[in-house]
C-alpha cells in the first residue's frame, strides 16, 4: 500500500497559519501562573517538530530543503532539551530537603548553650 500526498505551498502556509493562529488564541488564554507548567509540560510536541523535521529531511531533494529539514531538527531537539530542563528545574523547586538528623534529646539543633558556673 503506497499512499502519496502532496501539499502545495498555499496549502501548506494556509495549515501554518492556521496553527499559529489556534496556539495564539489558547496561549493567551492560559494564566501567566500556569504557562511555565503548561508549556514544560508539552514537550511531546517538540518531539513532533523532530519527526516532521526528519521527515522533511528524508524526503529532501535539494539542498535548500535539506538545509530546511536540519535546521527544523536541530530547532526542535534544541527545544525539546530545553523543555526538559525547564520541567526538571521547576520540578526541583518543589522537593523537600532532607529532614535534619534529630539529637538523643529530641531536638534538632542545639540554639545555645548554658555556662555552669
């Protein structure tokens, strides 16, 4: 089973619009408190952007294209990468430190010290 699809250039900048357009409306709709959250969270789309990209590359025939497809992979794992460590980091803002090591009296720390005398 051979499926071939061709998109023209108008086509293809009508579908490019379009999703620019649907990411600017629910961007701008999504709280400033959750967009870090929001768009850490979504880097399975980045990974989409490495597999067009890949694919536009395989299928490639000249060089303008080819430049095209690796700059489209190298953008989307760069972004990709990025993503992960923004989620790592904020991710590492809600750990808790280690519980300190409590004395034989109970007490965590020792806040002063009494002189006998």
């Amino acid at each position: 089973m051979h499926v071939d699809v061709t998109m023209t250039g108008l086509v293809a900048l009508y579908i490019f619009m379009l999703a620019g357009f649907a990411g600017w409306v629910i961007i701008g709709n999504v709280p400033a408190i959750l967009h870090t959250p929001l768009m850490s969270g979504s880097n399975f789309v980045h990974g989409i952007v490495v597999v067009g990209g890949m694919f536009a590359l395989l299928n490639a025939s000249t060089v303008l294209e080819q430049a095209i497809g690796f700059l489209a992979v190298l953008l989307g794992a760069g972004n990709a990468a990025g993503g992960y460590a923004v989620t790592d980091r904020m991710l590492a803002m809600f750990k808790t430190s280690e519980p300190q090591a409590k004395s034989r009296h109970g007490h965590g720390r020792i806040h002063h010290l009494k002189k006998k005398g």
